[in-house]
C-alpha cells in the first residue's frame, strides 16, 4: 500500500482519538442534578408491579388514585418497549426485561408457563420437564425456554433470557412471580386452557438459564368465574394476596413480580366488544388494578424495600414506569442509554433491579442502571405532553416530506426549461435554492415553538419564515461574494444542527427531521434524517468552499470534516456509530479528490478501517466515562477490551437486518454498490471518447462531490437502520446543491 494511502487511513483514525481529548473538555459526565442509584444501600425487598398496555395519559384519565399517590414519592418516566421498529410484544417485552438486552419470541408455546402440579396436554409438567431438562426442578416452569434461548441466540441482539434470575441467585436473592393472564372462553376455570390461550410469559422476566422460578404461582388458582369479566374471569384478590403474602417474607433479599392480570385481558378482550363496553372493561381493570397496587403498597415498607411499577408493553411502545425507593427522592427517570430526562428502556430494568438489590450488572447486557434528575411541577403532565407532540410530529412528517419533494421537482423542473422561463423567474431560481436549503433549520425552530396544539398555520409561518430569510441572505451574499449564497444555506443546516448538539440537542426532540419520543429509536444526540442533513451539508459546503476558494480553502475544508465528524460521534454529543462508519470513509474518499489524489482501491480499504478505528476511539472514550454517562457507544468499546469481537458484528447486523430485513438482501445491495462503484472508477481513469469517458466530471470538485455523496449515501443506506430513508433524506440537501452548480454554470444564477 502506497505512503500517501496509509498517511491518509492514520489521519481520520486519529479523528476518534482527538475527538476524546476534545470530548473530555466540551461536556460533563452527566446532566446537572443527575445521580446514580445509591448501590451502597440496597434494599432487603422489592416488588415490581406490571400494568401491562397503560400509559401515563391512560392512568391520568382512568380512576387509578393510588398511583396518583405514589407518583408523588417517586422517580417517574416513560418505559420504551420498541424492539426493532415495533412495540413488544407481551412475551418479548418480559422477556426482555429478564435479559436486560432486547429479545424475541420462541416460535412455540410463546406464553406457556406451568405450576409444577399443573397439567400440559394431559402430560404432567414434572415429566416434561425431565425430558426438556434432565430433571423435575420445582417452582414455576417456562416450558419453551430452549426455544427461547436458541432463538435469542440466533436473533442479532444477543438477549440471553434469564440473565436476570441468575444473577438475583448466584447473590442469593429469593425470586416468586405471581401472574396468569389466560384468555380463553367457554371451558371451565378448573380445566387446561386449549392452545393459544396461556398467557403466563410474565415468568420470564425471573426465571433463570433453565426456565425456572422458584417461587410464585401462575396457576388457574389465581382466577374466578365472573360472568361480566373479559372471558368470564378475573384474578380472585385474595388468591393473589394469598399468593403474594407466602412469598414477601421478611428477613431476606427477594424480588417479586406482581402482574395485574386482569389488565391483560381485558386488552385481549376489546376486539370482541363494543366500543363503549370495550372503555368500560378497560376502566374496571384499571381501577382493580390500582386497588391490587394499594394492596401491596400496604404490605411494603417504604423505609428498607422499594417498589417498582411499570408497563412492559403500551400503545406506541410507551408504557409507564414509577420507581420508590429509599434514598431515591421524587424527579424524573434517565438512563445512559436514552441519555433524556424521563425516558428509560425496558432492557434498562434488569441493571436497575441488580443495582437495587446490591448485585452488579454484567456488562454484557444491553441495559443500563436508572439514573434519577430533578424534576418539578406536573411531571406526569409533562411527560404526557410530550408523548402528544411526538404523536403530531409522527403525523406531520409525512405531509412535510411531501411538500419538500414537491419544491424540489418544481426547482429541478424550471431548471430544466431554461430559457423557456421568463429572466426574472430565472434570477429567482438560485435564492429559491438556497430558501430550499433554510426549510431544514426552519422544522427543527418550528418544531420547538409548536408542539402540534398551536395549528399548521404557526407551524408553516415559522418554517417558510426562516426559508425566506435563508434565501434572501443567500442572494446578499451571491451579490457581494459571487458563488458564496449557496454556502449561507448550508452553514444554516451546520450552524443549527451542530450548535443544537452541542447544547444537549433539544431541538432535535419531537421534531420532523430530529427524532420521535414515541418511536424511541433515539432519545439524545443526532437522530438518523439529522445525520443525513448534516453530513450531505458538511460535505456539500467542503467542496464548495474548496470550489470557491481553490486550494488555499482545502485546510478549512478538511478542518470542517473533521468537525463534523466529531459533532456526530463524540459519546457526549452526537453518539451516532453509523454516522461516524458512514462520515469517515466518505469524507476521506473526498479530502484525498479535493487534494489531488486519484481514489484506488487501497484508498477505499484504508478509509474502511480508518471508519472502524474511529468507532472503535469513541467506543474506548465512552466505556473511559462514568457508569451513568455512558451510552451505547460504551458497549462497543467494552466489546473490544474484552475481545468480545462476535457482539461487534452482531450489533452491525442488528443494523443492515432493520434497513434491509435480511442480510441475503443487504448482500445484493452492496454488491450493486460495488459493481456501480467499479464503473465510477472506470469513468474516473477513462480517457477516451466512450460512454464511460462521458461519464467522467470534467472538474475536481464535481468529481469530489460525486465520489463524496455516493460514499455517503451508500454507506448511509448500510450502516444505518432506516433503510433508503437516510439516502433519500440527502437529497434535500444535494439537489439545491447541483442546481445551484448548474445555475452557475448556465450563467443564470449562482
């Protein structure tokens, strides 16, 4: 390999590691008034309580004054239970909560569960336990836990269901859950459900490796018959409390699971009532399972045992979570992995129950520990707020995207007719670019003014608003310093962008090109359409400077890169592994066409390990931080020190499975990448008259931002996990780009 390649692969590595040196001086280790939980004073006890499918805005409408009250003690948030881009289901989101990592279904007996004197199609549950574990283990039995194990251990992930347990036993921690949602009519309670009606997974969540626990009961003992009840049953209160009482004892570190059952079926049930009789099930379980809840408040002593309220599963994937413990004072849920006031993750639970209890989580989890920031005022109200605006930012968006691509079609089209328009239409045509260019930094400003309640017509004012400011400043601009007005509209999109970040990024929240709190794929840093907007206008305005300024503008440019690059990794600010693996081999592949260089194949190999060692520098600068600053980038750095290199490409397979749905199909696509690639690299070194020849840009920086933005979107579209979306949001900024060089070219703009 060439001299001047290696000189180039060392220099963007180095990117990472100057990027933690500079990391360490722009940010604290954690948000003013954030606090770890006090692990050096577990708690003797806890109880977590399920309510499945209940969200804060749910529990704030139904009669629940129970938890009305506990809130009150409480650090409070919302629960994210996404797991790829859907919501848990039942079983997975138990199962999650058990592996502390996000995990799958078996593919049989999803939600079967038994009791060990309890019967499985007419076979004792002892006996199939000896076949499927070598021995009739007692406690409550999960029969498919080898399927679930294998499927997890298949899946990208990397969930091992039971973790958990394992952990609560190897520190000698009693386990009992007490649960039985079945949903089935027309057979007696005291005989077997048929298949498909056991809806026990809540086991799940404490069994161990082998699909046990210990103690609890998930029997039909739990049920009575109550004609008006979902499926004529409903938990018997004082069977449960029964149940609950003979395994809350004193003197002993335990966790107990209490789900209120009943709330599961009536969910299951409302697809076959009315809707009126489908509200009013659903109150009644809501207000019996505030009345179970003041039941075992009750039985807790809130000075040595902690209690833990929260929804596996929840329309939209946000379901509620409250935590009560000693020490922790009332305010507002937070994890290194959302990084975001209120907001935790269902794999986050497994460290904070093993924090609780004095047990240290393994580090192989994807989870991390609840941390606790003050919060004042209605913060119930206020996190329902912004589950409102994520709502409307999820139905603004698609009607956004629209009238962008409308925009961009009618410039590409008057670009085209040229001189068939009017000269003063033609004269507007370079500002309308650059006012194209200003509707980005106008959504995420708009977006923070108007949470959805205040009407379109707030919302389009402020963002034409700032178009228009952007293009007239753009055309002083090209009137002073001819070719420059295209640089003010992507300095907006650099300037906003980067300077939201670096302030903890609260524009990007809940706004149409930032991301949704509702999806919860991302809580802080640079969501995946900010990325795309931000890396096309990093590179665009490289090559642009370099075009206006010639090569006394190359150290700036590069400069610009290196920045950009750092702004979209560092751990503490922009966080975004597949914007650093997409940004680093492009920018490169660009810097080396800006200065001259012909890109060969040893160039394309060297910026391929020059984007993993940068990865790899943050991931070793995260996992340097503190336990509760932490975020996902920490994962792959720990992954490496201990040379668990299988994790590493799990997580880059997590990755192109959500963009692509197979790997079979992310194969293809990048060996057409590679094959349009070889023929970019033929049109580069032809020099004949062919077809190929024709292809070739007849200046550097054409053929800078065509090998740049190709990297780009090609590595955007892989690494990332929003599939052609990352791409396709580049073109907001590549097309007013090109016709703004075309414009210029035709002399009839900038």
């Amino acid at each position: 390999m060439r001299k001047s390649t290696r000189r180039w692969g060392l220099l963007v590595v180095l990117v990472g590691l100057v990027g933690g040196l500079a990391g360490g001086l722009l940010a604290p280790a954690a948000p003013a008034g954030a606090g770890d939980l006090d692990v050096d004073r577990p708690v003797e006890r806890l109880v977590i309580v399920s309510l499945p499918g209940v969200s804060w805005a749910e529990a704030r409408r139904g009669d629940m004054p129970v938890l009305d009250e506990l809130v009150q003690e409480s650090a409070v948030g919302v629960m994210s239970s996404q797991i790829g881009r859907a919501p848990a289901t039942t079983t997975a989101a138990y199962l999650t909560l058990g592996a502390g990592t996000r995990a799958v279904v078996p593919g049989i007996d999803t939600g079967v569960a038994l009791n060990p004197d309890e019967l499985h199609g007419g076979v004792p549950a002892t006996d199939i336990l000896r076949r499927r574990l070598g021995s009739a283990v007692p406690g409550i039995a999960y029969l498919p836990v080898g399927a679930a194990l294998d499927a997890n251990a298949d899946s990208t992930y990397g969930a091992v269901p039971g973790t958990l347990g394992d952990e609560l036993f190897r520190a000698g921690v009693a386990r009992a859950v007490i649960a039985n949602a079945d949903a089935a009519e027309g057979f007696p309670i005291d005989e077997l459900p048929p298949d498909g009606a056991y809806s026990r997974s809540a086991a799940t969540a404490l069994m161990g490796l082998d699909g046990i626990v210990p103690e609890g009961t998930v029997g039909r003992d739990l049920l009575l018959e109550d004609p008006d009840a979902p499926f004529g049953r409903r938990f018997a209160r004082s069977a449960v409390l029964e149940a609950f009482d003979r395994s809350w004892l004193p003197d002993r570190p335990e966790v107990v699971l209490l789900e209120a059952s009943d709330l599961a079926r009536a969910a299951a049930y409302g697809s076959r009532s009315t809707p009126d009789q489908r509200i009013a099930l659903r109150r009644e379980a809501l207000e019996d399972a505030d009345a179970l809840l003041g039941d075992v408040l009750d039985r807790v002593d809130p000075a040595t045992d902690a209690v833990l309220v929260l929804s596996p599963v929840a329309p939209g994937g946000s379901g509620l979570v409250a935590l009560r413990a000693p020490d922790v004072e009332p305010g507002l849920l937070r994890s290194a992995t959302t990084r975001r006031a209120g907001y935790v993750l269902l794999a986050d639970a497994a460290p904070t129950i093993l924090t609780l209890m004095g047990v240290e989580p393994p580090t192989s989890i994807e989870g991390r520990a609840f941390g606790i920031e003050a919060g004042e005022g209605d913060r119930v109200g206020a996190l329902i707020d912004q589950g409102e605006a994520a709502r409307a930012r999820d139905e603004r968006l698609p009607v956004v995207v629209q009238v962008v691509i409308a925009a961009l079609a009618l410039l590409v089209a008057a670009v085209a007719a040229g001189e068939r328009l009017p000269s003063r239409v033609r004269r507007a045509l370079g500002p309308f670019a650059v006012g194209l260019l200003g509707v980005v930094p106008g959504t995420f400003l708009a977006g923070h003014l108007d949470d959805g309640r205040q009407g379109v017509g707030v919302y389009a004012a402020a963002v034409v608003g700032t178009a228009v400011l952007v293009g007239v400043l753009g055309a002083l601009a090209e009137r002073r310093w001819p070719r420059t007005g295209i640089l003010v509209g992507l300095g907006s999109i650099l300037v906003l962008i980067a300077g939201d970040v670096l302030v903890g990024a609260p524009l990007q929240v809940n706004t149409v090109f930032g991301y949704s709190t509702a999806v919860a794929g991302r809580f802080a840093g640079l969501g995946n359409l900010a990325f795309a907007l931000f890396s096309a206008a990093a590179l665009t305005f490289a090559v642009v400077l370099v075009d206006r300024g010639g090569r006394r503008a190359l150290a700036i440019a590069v400069g610009l890169l290196v920045a950009a690059v750092l702004v979209d990794g560092l751990p503490m600010l922009g966080a975004d592994v597949g914007g650093v693996a997409s940004m680093v081999p492009a920018f490169a592949l660009t810097g080396m066409v800006l200065s001259g260089r012909t890109v060969k194949w040893p160039h394309l190999i060297a910026s391929a390990l020059a984007s993993f060692g940068a990865v790899v520098a943050f991931g070793l600068l995260d996992a340097s931080r503190p336990t509760s600053s932490q975020t996902h980038l920490a994962r792959l750095g720990e992954h490496v020190v201990h040379r668990r290199f299988e994790s590493v490409a799990d997580t880059l397979l997590r990755r192109v499975h959500a963009s692509f749905g197979s790997t079979d199909a992310a194969v293809w696509i990048l060996a057409l990448a590679l094959v349009l690639a070889a023929i970019v690299h033929a049109a580069v070194v032809a020099r004949g008259q062919g077809w190929l020849a024709r292809l070739r840009p007849r200046d550097t920086t054409s053929l800078a931002l065509a090998i740049g933005l190709g990297a780009l979107a090609v590595l955007g579209l892989v690494v990332n996990d929003s599939s052609i979306a990352v791409p396709a949001t580049m073109l907001i900024v590549i097309v007013p780009v090109l016709v703004s060089r075309r414009l210029a070219l035709t002399g009839a703009g900038p």
